[in-house]
C-alpha cells in the first residue's frame, strides 16, 4: 500500500488503478475550504475515497437488501446519478465487501477499432426508478444511455454500463447479443477492480459514472446502512 502526503491530509492507495483511503479528515466536524478543494481532486482522479471511523449520524438507517451484481446506480434516470456514497452503522463479521471497478480503465483497455464501434452503441435499460439489481418488475418502459460516456470533469472517456442493461442498440440485435455479455465482462475484470472490507462508522463515497460497484453477498447476519447519491 503506497502512502502518501496531501496536505491537509493523507492518501493511502488501494490499487494503482482506482481507490484511496482518507486519513486525518473528520467529516463530522466539516471542512475547510482548502480541505474541501482537495478532497474534490482526490475524487476526480481516484474515484472511490474511504473514510474510515467516522461514525456520522444518518437521520435514517436502511436494513440492506443485496446488490450482487456489478451495477451503476440511476440507470433508470437520464442523467445517471453523480456520485453516491455509504456509511455502514451494522456489519457483518466476517465478508460483506464491496468492490469497485474502473470503467474508464476498462475503456482505455480497449482496441482502437473497438473503441470507434462503441461510439455508436447505446445500452437499453428498464426506465422503472430503482437501481435494477433485485425486484425488478416487468419493463413497460425503457430509457436508453450510451455505452460510452464522456466525464463531465476530466473530460476522460470510459465505459459506462450496468449489469440490468437488457439489451443494445446502434448494431444488430445478434451483434448485441454478443456484445453485452463481453463488456460485461471486461469491465468487472479483476485488473480494473478495488476492494474494501467494511467497519461500523465507514464512509465511502465514489464517482457513478466514472465506476460501478458489487455487493458481495458472501455473509451471515444483518447490515445497516445510509446511502445518499448526489444528482
């Protein structure tokens, strides 16, 4: 784990590829300026920041369901979700990590050729207001977003796709059946993916159309969390 010094805090790497932990910011007390303005550059270019211990006080706790598959959150809303973030007040003791991965690594880790082809593909999702991972109800309506997203910030191009996607579309419907399941799999790949076990008090926050996220679903036992995305 590479250590490393950004005044007023530090950043410890979790993976040369995405994800750093916080150390020395209390968020309950808040933040100053020039605090808050690097926070915001750590974000931009690690995408998931750990916060850990911070105990913060949600004015609801929610009883969590499972979210095991990889997924974006607001697919169902046009634009997606921001950012999104956790605090955990109950976990597991054993498992119950969640991972992240790299969709703008994903992308870089195309061909050439591949990447001018997903220029003209949008994915097709269910337009129902939930993150589509469980109970998901019939598709009566659909809204479609382009698989590859430019970031609103850095400008930085990267996939952007979710496991509820239920079809392509900008290619014929048997390109698109063999085209899903491959982005798929290329961007849940272990070498574009952090991740982090979780204590009571943690709080993460991480960048919705930069990532996409797993809950794994290997534990005994209830987990409480807060989630707050950002529009």
């Amino acid at each position: 784990m590479t250590v490393t010094r950004t005044a007023p805090y530090e950043t410890r790497r979790a993976s040369p590829v995405l994800g750093t932990e916080i150390v020395g910011v209390n968020l309950a007390d808040g933040v100053d300026d020039a605090t808050a303005e690097a926070l915001r550059e750590d974000f931009w270019k690690h995408k998931v920041l750990v916060f850990r211990g911070q105990n913060l006080s949600p004015d609801a706790h929610v009883k969590a369901g499972t979210a095991a598959t990889w997924h974006v959150g607001g697919t169902w809303r046009n634009p997606p979700f921001n950012s999104e973030s956790l605090t955990y007040q109950v976990v597991p003791e054993v498992g119950g990590h969640t991972l992240w991965a790299d969709l703008q690594a994903a992308y870089d880790g195309l061909s050439e050729p591949f990447e001018r082809l997903l220029e003209s593909v949008n994915a097709v999702y269910s337009a129902y207001p939930g993150d589509g991972t469980y109970n998901r109800p019939p598709v009566t309506e659909t809204i479609e977003h382009p698989v590859v997203r430019t970031h609103r910030h850095t400008g930085r191009k990267g996939l952007f796709i979710s496991s509820s996607a239920l079809r392509l579309t900008g290619i014929s419907p048997a390109e698109g059946e063999a085209l899903l399941p491959f982005l798929l799999a290329h961007a849940s790949s272990p070498n574009h993916t952090v991740g982090f076990g979780w204590k009571p008090g943690d709080f993460v926050i991480w960048d919705n159309q930069a990532t996409w996220h797993y809950a794994v679903n290997d534990y005994d036992g209830p987990r409480e969390y807060c989630k707050v995305i950002g529009s």
